[in-house]
C-alpha cells in the first residue's frame, strides 16, 4: 500500500504562486511516477502533470507549460506541484496519484485532494 497526503492548497489572487506537496508512505518502492491531476467545478478530472520516480523525467500538459514545475525527493518520499502566475482558469481540487506501471488509465493511489482556489 503507498498513502499519499496532500498539502498547500488555499485561496490565492490571480498571477499568484501556490506550491502543493504530496508526501508518500507505505511501499514507496513500487511507485513508477507520481502525477497530479485536477478538476475544476463541472468539469471531468484533467491530468496535469507526472514525474518518473527513479530518474525525475517530468511532463506538464500544454496549458500549464512554463507555470507549473513538478518535481519530486524521492529520499523523503515527496512529490511537488509548484504553480505560478495562476490564473482562475487553474480553480480546481488537485490530486496527487502514483502507478506501479507507465499508464495512467488506472492509477492505484489518490491523495484526498487539496482544493485551489484562484481569484480575479
């Protein structure tokens, strides 16, 4: 089993930063990569970003390209989501979720969700 538990959501002003951070337990070993997805209010959930666990590759979707850092400690089993100059359009619970293997149609792990707020 791996828990993940999420923190550093809140309510910040547009063109504001926010870093999240998602702290791992459990069999650690077994995670491949480490992802954060969101859902904005009526919309499905959208994945954002992932990061490899052993070698930090990282990838961020097109919309958040050049805001949003993600990165991960693998010696203190933590996992970031760092976002800067946010704009209302990224309001929305954000998760983090870790797979086992290299697709993300299933992940086997949820955080409980940290809710971001971005105000105009």
């Amino acid at each position: 089993q791996v828990h993940l538990e999420e923190s550093g959501g809140g309510l910040v002003q547009a063109g504001g930063s926010l870093t999240l951070s998602c702290a791992a337990s459990g069999n650690t070993f077994s995670i491949y990569a480490m992802g954060w997805f969101r859902q904005a209010p009526g919309q499905d959930r959208e994945f954002v970003a992932d990061v490899s666990w052993k070698d930090a590759f990282t990838y961020v979707i097109d919309s958040v390209k050049g805001r949003f850092t993600i990165s991960r400690d693998k010696a203190k089993n933590m996992g970031y989501l760092r976002m800067n100059n946010l704009q209302p359009e990224d309001t929305g619970v954000y998760y983090c979720a870790t797979i086992r293997g290299s697709s993300w149609s299933q992940p086997d792990y949820w955080g409980q969700g940290t809710r971001v707020t971005v105000s105009s």
